[in-house]
C-alpha cells in the first residue's frame, strides 16, 4: 500500500482513451485486474469484475440482462434497501414476494403469487450469508440475478445464478471499505456491464455484437474500482475460505451449547456448512417466556451486542418503493418479534467466547445474571 500510494499516479487502474489495448477494463497488473482474476480463479467463473460498491454491482448485473425497460423483478422486502432501490434506480420495477421462515430468503412458493406477464427476472438474496434455494428457484425459467453480497464465500462452488454481485463493504466477508464484485459465466452480460461501470465509452467496438442482442442504449456510469481498495480486496479474497471456515467452527460451537433450548430456532450443521456468516441470524420462537425488545436488552446488559434483523421497516413498507401485493406474513413475523442477529460469530472470537456468549442468551431466556458477571460489578440483583 506504501508503495501504490507514493506512485501517486497510478490510483485508477483505467483508461479512458481507446489507444490503449487494455482500455475496456483495469490495466494489466493492476491491483483491480489482479483482484479480479483472483476471484476467477477461487470461484471457478469465468468473468469477475471489480466494481466500487455492491450496490453498484447489482446495478451492473441488472444492466447485464438488458431487461425491457420497466420489468417487473420479483426480489424480497427483507434486506437492504440496495436490493429493491437498484432495481428501481434501472427503470425497473420491485415486485415483493414473501421469504421462508428458516433461512429467511425468497420463498418459492410465493413467488407464483406475484408473477405477471411484465416479470423478467428473479432477485433472490442470499441472507445473512445463507444460499437462497436456487434449485426450485431455477424452475421458474426467469433469468436469476443471485444478490450475494452478504454471502461471499458461502460456498467454493460459484454460481447459482446467471449474475451474481458480492459486496466488499467493511463489515463484509471480504471487507475493503466499500467495493464489489459482479461475477458470471455469461459474455454478454460481462461485456453489458464493463460497459456501464465504465461510462459506456467502448460501445462503438462493441456495437455490432450488442446491437444484434437488441441492446437499447449505451449509457454509462463510473462504477469502477481505485487501486488502493482493490489492494485491500485482493488480500482479503484470499483468505475469504480461511476465515469462513473459522466462522463456521465458532457458529457450530454455539449450535452445540445451545441445541437444547426449544425457544431457539437456530441452524443446525448442514446449513452452517453452506453458510457465509457474516452475521449469526436465530429466532426466538413463541414458547419463549420473554419478548424479543427484553431479551435483546438483558443480552445488552452483558456486553452482548445483538440486533434484530431489518425491523425500520420492511422494504414493502418503505415510502419510495412499492408496496405489497400479497401478504407477506413471514417478513412481517421476522421484523416485528423474531429474529436475532449476533455479529461476534466472527474472528477473532475464540471458542471460550462463544461459551460465553452462549451462558448469556441462556441467562437472557430465564432471566437471571450469571454470578461471573455480578462479581464484576456489573448488576447485583440477582435478575435483571
């Protein structure tokens, strides 16, 4: 980094200028090239294109199917506002479907309730790190943009979708301030979306083969990727399996000291295996004898820290965006009084963290203060 910032000049790895033979995307030898072809290879796609956001990455893929202006794309309600605003932002239109009360992603079974003659594609999102069911998703024969930008590294195989994005921002899996990454195996899309990251200044050589696909305009953005975040990038992508799979031990930890609580839905062993992490997601299920708001207070009363998922509000509540058309009763139950989210189930936690944490959900159900804490002053009261 020491050396790439005296350099000074070299801060963008493009060139807007068709002279040069490597102007369509970063130069050779370029952190944001090399970044790249390191994501080529560790997921074994054929195209990987480093972009400055997820947000920006999701906007690229969309541009990649050259969708019919305003289709309809039927993504969830519960998850980032990125997901459903990229899709309007593309002159397109954010159709709601409900998610599954397990792994909290787009349900199959509700999306036939919401398709028109104007849908056009799918947007299941891979959340909290967990794999949408892209085998009944598949079945709907609707091109899939895979929004896998919490679930880098869920699985060594790559991809379930046409076009799949990956977010870098700092708290991710691969955190590098604020990037992504499109990857696919489709020409056309990659060729669609350097294009757009790009201000599309290369269409004319690209024109012949895009106007043939019935490509509608050129238009541009500047979406690509400085030369120090793609650095930073670079190292973590390489070590995304290394520190996944210590995610993975430390989840399975504390699935083992909490297995025997019913009032906890929590992922057994196969889901964690297929499973990102990049938060630790369980509900708290109604045989439980506290609410969710007193729960999360008690936990919060022991240094730890836990949210509860996306409650402010559901992207179907959410003025800008459009409202639901069906119920969306799952989405509804996970926002307003189920799900927990534990951000420590990450390194550099160890083993005896996890016990710990684990005493405290325990505590936290059965409303008592574990005698550890109060003889370091924290509560002396015996419950909370």
């Amino acid at each position: 980094m020491d050396r790439l910032l005296a350099a000074g000049g070299g801060l963008s790895a493009y060139r807007s200028n068709p002279n040069f033979p490597d102007w369509t995307g970063p130069s050779k030898g370029s952190w944001a090239y090399r970044l790249e072809r390191l994501a080529e290879d560790t997921f074994g796609v054929k195209h990987a294109i480093a972009v400055n956001s997820g947000t920006m990455a999701i906007m690229a893929a969309i541009k990649g199917l050259n969708l019919p202006p305003g289709s309809e794309i039927i993504t969830t309600p519960y998850t980032f506002s990125a997901s459903a605003a990229s899709i309007l932002y593309m002159g397109h239109t954010p159709v709601f479907a409900d998610v599954t009360s397990r792994d909290y992603t787009l349900d199959p079974d509700s999306i036939g309730k919401v398709i028109t003659a104007k849908t056009a594609a799918l947007m299941p999102v891979d959340l909290f790190g967990g794999l949408a069911d892209y085998g009944r998703l598949k079945q709907f024969d609707y091109p899939i943009i895979q929004d896998a930008c919490q679930a880098v590294g869920a699985s060594k195989k790559w991809l379930y979708g046409d076009v799949a994005t990956w977010s870098f921002n700092g708290a991710k899996n691969v955190p590098a301030g604020e990037a992504g990454m499109l990857v696919t195996n489709r020409d056309d899309i990659a060729e669609r979306a350097r294009l757009f990251i790009s201000h599309g200044e290369n269409f004319i050589q690209a024109r012949p083969r895009l106007l043939a696909d019935g490509d509608r305009d050129n238009i541009g953005i500047n979406g690509r990727l400085n030369e120090p975040t793609a650095c930073i990038a670079y190292y973590g992508m390489k070590e995304v399996h290394a520190n996944n799979a210590r995610r993975r031990v430390l989840a399975s930890d504390l699935y083992r000291l909490l297995r025997y609580r019913p009032e906890l839905q929590l992922m057994g062993p196969d889901e964690i295996y297929h499973h990102a992490l990049y938060v630790y997601p369980f509900r708290l299920m109604d045989r439980a004898k506290v609410s969710r708001a007193t729960f999360l207070a008690r936990l919060k009363k022991m240094g730890v820290e836990a949210g509860a998922g996306y409650i402010t509000p559901p992207l179907h509540k959410y003025g800008p965006l459009p409202a639901a058309r069906i119920p969306l009763r799952t989405v509804e139950e996970l926002s307003e009084q189920s799900l927990v989210l534990l951000s420590q189930v990450r390194p550099p936690a160890t083993q005896n963290d996890m016990r710990y944490v684990a005493m405290c959900i325990e505590a936290a159900l059965d409303g008592w203060l574990p005698a550890k804490l109060r003889k370091m002053g924290f509560i002396s009261d015996r419950v909370f």
